[in-house]
C-alpha cells in the first residue's frame, strides 16, 4: 500500500499555529475553516511549514478552537506515530462536537498539515513519496440553483467555460422548464441526491416521483446518494440503473464500502471523511483493485485543502468526475474569468501542496 511509502517518514514538530479562515459562497452560506500549520527544522536547519485545513462545518467548533488550542501535538514522529498520537487524542477540548464525523475533519486537516511538514523536512513531494506520475485533472463544477430554482448561474458558468460539466443536488422545486433547460444543455454529470445525509441543512428525504423523473430525464448521469426506502429501492433493482449510483455521505471508511447495499461502480472519495491518512490510502487501494471509478470530492476548502485534494485526484484518480474545481468556482456570483479543465499537473512540487 502506498500508506507504507509514507508511514516511516520522520517528522519534528516545534509549533503549532491556527488561523481562521471565512467566507461567502456560492451556496448560500459563510464558510468558516481553520488552518493547521505545523512547523520544525527542514534539510538545511531552517524553518518550514506544513499546512493542513480543519473543513469542520460548524463555525462555533473553529472559534472553540481558537479559545481552547489543540492538544500538545510538538515531538519527533513518524508518520505513522503521529496519526496513532492525533487518534488518541481530544481534538475538541471546548467539548464534543454536534456531529461525530467533524472528529474525522480535524484529525484530517491536522494529518494532512504533518505529511505536508514531513515531505518537506524530507525535501521531497507526495508524488515522489509514493513513486507515482500526476496527471491532469478533470473536474466539474458543483452548483445549486437557487430558491425558486432557475439555470441562471448553470447558463453563467457555460457561458464562461462551454465544455464544462456539472454536478448538481436536484430539488422537488425543480419545474419541467428547468429540467427541460439542463437536458438541453448536455453538461449534467452528477445528481447529487443528498439521501444519505442524517442531521444537516441539507437533508434531502427520499421522492420516488423526484427520482423517478431525474433516472429517465438524464440517462447517464451519475447518481449520488439516492436514500434506499420501501418506496425507492425498486428504482434501483435494473443492474444499468446500480452501475450508476455512486455513494458519498455514508463513506468514512473501508467498512463503510464494504457495507454498501451492492458493490459499487462509482465512489466519491472526500478525504476529509477518512480522518487519518492511512484509512484514505486503505480505501483507495481497495477501489483500485477492483476498479471502482473513483472521483474526489470537496468541502468548500477555503486554502490549502483544495489544492491537496487536487494532488490527491492528480495521483489516484484523475480521469474521474472530479467535485473540486478551483476556488472561484465557488464564490457567489460567477467570475468573468474561470479556469477550464483540466487542470494542468503539477511540475515540482515540494511537500503535499498543489503548486
């Protein structure tokens, strides 16, 4: 497994700083991040800096955070010691978090900071780490449509970048003249269904008629978290309708995919959800082995969390669906001048960084 190119990297750890981040996005919502920068001596004895992102949802956890400090992470590691180290320890010492999973996304983000930190004491990148080429990126845009639903922000984003592709989370509110209008444009790849979700502002409860309307409307098109009820299930028993249902939400882990209702074609890998390096590099190579198409997916990383998941889909899966389009793709109004893919690979880069 990759994990063990990277598990016996030393690592030394002489501070700990963190830096909170906000903004608006294009979902309707501030988004609130806290940066994780570890720092200690690099080849040549001067100071480098490994930096890692906390995508923890809730804004109060970050200013928690930022009262009560993370727990006494400074020593010499591997890396394999230091996730051992960060799994035992209290990440939220203000008091335990209102959803268990933002345990994985601060262990996430300070794991990630140390493996950026490591590479560069080691002076190395995580492509030369684990003996892999990065390849171009291919990416789609996740957008939703507002509240009444219109195309107008899906036209925007066409209209600056006309071969891009979209992922989508459909609503009940969706009129025939917007299903009619993104039929039309031939770009839907992904319809997030958002029925695995449990306890978030964006529940989505399962609709047979909703579902019903978006298998036929858009015959290939990925289709995410549909939620498996008494009155949906049936929708999902024809073999070609399975193989394009792909799972997000419920994946945190290699026994999350192995619980699955059937094997899956598709997999949307977040790697905030795995928590610890070692569960995400586990899980993928378990998909790749049986090549499940794997597509990355993002927390509306506000620095240098999208930029990694970036080098992750670079490395692993860069054919894929890819749910991480650079940062401008998710500001509130659509700017004049957006990136297409793919993106370029990375030439030199130094750590676990996209540069």
């Amino acid at each position: 497994m990759d994990y063990d190119r990277i598990a016996e990297l030393p690592v030394r750890i002489d501070d700990v700083t963190l830096e909170r981040r906000e903004r608006e996005t294009s979902s309707d919502f501030t988004r609130v991040t806290t940066i994780v920068s570890l720092s200690g001596p690099g080849p040549d004895g001067a100071r480098v800096v490994g930096r890692g992102e906390d995508v923890t949802y809730d804004a109060d956890e970050h200013d928690a955070l930022a009262r009560t400090n993370l727990p006494d992470l400074t020593g010499e590691y591997t890396m394999d010691s230091f996730s051992a180290h960060v799994g035992e320890a209290d990440c939220f010492p203000a008091g335990a978090p209102d959803r268990e999973v933002f345990r994985n996304y601060r262990r996430w983000g300070i794991e990630s900071a140390a493996l950026d930190l490591a590479l560069r004491q080691a002076g190395i990148g995580l492509a030369s780490a684990v003996g892999r080429d990065p390849e171009p990126v291919r990416f789609v845009a996740s957008t939703r449509l507002g509240d009444p639903p219109t195309v107008d922000r899906v036209e925007s984003l066409l209209d600056r970048v006309p071969d891009l592709q979209l992922k989508l989370d459909p609503t009940t509110e969706w009129t025939e003249a917007v299903f009619d209008a993104l039929v039309d444009t031939g770009a839907v790849q992904i319809l997030d269904l958002k029925g695995q979700y449990e306890g978030t502002d964006v529940d989505a409860p399962a609709d047979p008629d909703l579902y019903r309307r978006l298998l036929a409307a858009f015959p290939d098109a990925v289709i995410e978290d549909p939620a498996l009820t008494d009155e949906t299930r049936a929708l999902f028993e024809d073999p070609k309708i399975r193989s394009r249902v792909s799972w997000d939400a419920p994946i945190h882990g290699l026994e999350d995919v192995r619980a699955l209702p059937w094997e899956p074609d598709w997999l949307n890998i977040k790697p905030s959800r795995f928590g610890s390096i070692e569960s995400l590099f586990e899980t993928i190579e378990y998909c790749t082995d049986r090549d499940f198409t794997m597509y990355g997916g993002g927390q509306f990383e506000l620095d240098v969390g999208r930029g990694q998941l970036q080098l992750l889909a670079s490395l692993y899966y860069p054919d894929g669906p890819n749910d991480i389009a650079p940062q401008p793709y998710n500001r509130p109004t659509v700017p004049s001048d957006l990136p297409a893919p793919p993106l370029s690979a990375p030439t030199a880069s130094v750590g676990f960084r996209w540069e």
